[in-house]
C-alpha cells in the first residue's frame, strides 16, 4: 500500500542538484512561509530524509517544496530541503525551481524574460528567467537583503586553532574564511579535507557564535560554511567551495564532521560573501562579481545597492547562473518498506574519515 507519493521534476543550477517536489502543497501547514518553515522543521524530517537519503537520495542532494504563494503578486513559496536540514533559500535551488515551473508550464513562460516572485521565510525573492524556443536560459535571482555581523572573528576551531572567518547572512547564515587560512587548497579532488574542515569550523560556529534575523528569529544558526580564495586580487578569479554540512555535529563523534560540496558557486553563499567584500571596499555596488565553484561552474553576482534591516547595515544583491532539468520522477513509500526515512552508509556520506 503506497502512503505517500512526491512528483518531482529532478534538475541542477550550475552541477547542484534540486529535486523539485511540485504536488507538495498539501503536505505543509502554515499562514505564513516562517510558519511553513517551522512545520516542515517540526513535522516533516523524515520526509526530507526520504528525499535526500538513500535509496532515493545521495549526499550532493538538495530538494525544494513548491508552495502556493502567500503575498499579494508573488507566484509561489519554497521551502528548501538541505541535508543539514530544511534552509529558507538557496540562489540554486531557486534557479532549480524557477527553470523546472517554467519549462514544465506550471508558470507561463513569456518570452523573452519572465519574471517569477518566490515567498520565503526571510522574504519575497524576484526573479528573471531569460526564455528563448521553450528553454531558461539563465535565471537572476534578486535575493533577499545581504548582511555582514562580523568581520574577521576569531573562532577557535579543532585541530586547526584560531581562525578569522567572516560572520554574514546571504539568505542563511555563514561563516566564511580563506582556505588557504587552513592550508587548503579549493581543488575538487581534495573535497574530503575541504568537507572535514567545514564541519569542524561549523562545529566552532555552532559553540561560539549568536546569530538570529531580525525578522525571523527561528533563523538563529550558521547553516554552512564557506572556504574562498581570499581577498580580491586584480586578474586573479575568485573562486570558493561551499561545505553542506550534514545533520547534528558532535565534537566527540569525528563521524559527523563530514559535509557534501556545494557543486554551484552557492548562490546565497555568493551574496553573502559580496555583502563581506563591500563591507572590505573590495566590491562596488553595480560592479559584476565572477564566482566559480568548486568545479569551475560560475555564478555572476552583483550589488544593486544598500538597505538597512534591523539594526545591520545590508546590501540588495543579485546572482545570476543558468540551470537544466535533467529528469522527471515520482518518488514513493510502500507501507512496508524498511526504511521510511531513508539511510546512509559511511562510505559515502562519511568520506572525511
Ligand atoms: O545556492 C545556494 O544558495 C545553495 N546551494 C545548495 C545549498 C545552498
């Protein structure tokens, strides 16, 4: 007997993954995306696990949830699914989202630019998809304020000492430092060391820093981490690996210091480190922003100018990539299957050991 059946359109923005669940609607509680949030948070992990885990699922997985719109003129909500746990927005999975409704016809495609307005639960994001015979050609994303809390902070990380890192929200919070700060190098072949120090300094962040949003104060934790190429050089590409952590970390379990790399540049990533490098005098507003992932693929950013929210000084950026639907699935749960919430083995979800 099946008891639950997801329809998905599978995609990626840049090589990260979205799964994106388009007959969701029914399965979240809520006036408001804050509240959407927080019920999927309190009553639906295991769903996000049957999503993103095995069988159905690998570590480089992200999922979204299409939800109905809640404000006046927006066209719909989203709910991110992370393996870190569900997240208010992610600049891939929204290129993800907007390339899947407007290729799959569930938003009409006009051409030669759509615009889509997404509600979130730390606000409304714009967005421009670039449309031509059928096809998204590329999707900017007007994501929601970006913010600096701290400015070389120092956190005292395991087996690496004090580290610098900047404290910033792109539409999750971050703490993002230098790789080379750690004697890394951004190189995909060494993603198992870039995953390790990740989940170490996210563990740090978890122990030693406060962060809330001054509009929503159930976003109140560092989400994921960012290891860049430092500060701007002249001719010099500036590039980044994204760490996703897992779940709970724990200090004394070294088994759950692992994460999976962000296979796009991480578009909230992105704007919080332009919100970072405006705040250093290192990006104009209005000046185009290269940032490559870990894999070579590029995000385009770009400030369109200042806002204050709260009591933080903030920064309106855009991020601009393309994304691809790669599939169509319909996911299910026999009543009789083993694993409900799905699983992982440490061979691959655990690589950092
Ligand atoms: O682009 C983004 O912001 C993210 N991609 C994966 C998780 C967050």
């Amino acid at each position: 007997m099946r008891q639950l059946q997801l329809e998905c359109i599978e995609a990626h923005a840049e090589g990260e993954a979205g799964r994106v669940v388009i007959n969701a609607a029914g399965l979240v509680q809520g006036a408001t995306m804050a509240e959407r949030l927080a019920y999927c948070r309190d009553h639906l992990d295991d769903l996000r696990r049957f999503l993103l885990r095995e069988p159905r699922g690998f570590p480089g997985l992200c999922a979204v949830l299409v939800l109905p719109p809640v404000e006046p003129g927006s066209d719909l909500g989203i709910v991110v699914l992370e393996q870190g746990g569900f997240t208010p927005m992610s600049g891939s999975n929204t290129i993800c989202t907007v390339t899947a409704v407007l290729e799959s016809g569930i938003v009409p495609m006009l051409e030669p630019v759509t615009r889509v307005r997404i509600d979130t639960a730390v606000g409304t994001v714009e967005t421009e998809a670039v449309v031509s015979g059928g096809k998204v050609r590329s999707v900017t994303v007007a994501n929601v304020p970006a913010f600096v809390v701290g400015l070389d902070v120092p956190l005292e990380v395991p087996t690496f000492g004090t580290v610098a890192v900047d404290v910033v929200f792109g539409g999750g919070f971050f703490v993002q430092a230098p790789a080379a700060a750690m004697g890394l190098t951004i190189d995909p072949d060494r993603g198992r060391e870039l995953t390790r120090a990740g989940a170490l300094l996210k563990l740090a962040a978890l122990e030693q820093l406060d962060v809330r949003h001054p509009l929503n104060p159930d976003i109140d934790a560092v989400g994921n981490i960012m290891l860049h190429s430092g500060d701007r050089q002249p001719g010099v590409q500036d590039r980044n690996a994204v760490v996703l952590t897992q779940g709970r970390l724990r200090a004394d379990d070294p088994s759950t210091w692992t994460g999976a790399l962000d296979r796009s540049p991480c578009g909230t990533g992105t704007c919080g480190r332009m919100a970072a490098l405006h705040a250093r005098g290192q990006l104009e507003i209005g000046e185009k922003f290269s940032h490559l992932s870990v894999i070579g693929t590029e995000f385009v950013g770009e400030l369109l100018g200042t806002t204050t929210l709260g009591a933080y000084e903030a920064v309106l950026p855009t991020i601009t990539g393309s994304g691809w639907v790669t599939g169509r699935s319909t996911w299910v749960l026999d009543d009789t299957d083993p694993f409900p919430a799905g699983f992982s083995v440490g061979d691959i979800w655990a690589p950092g050991l």
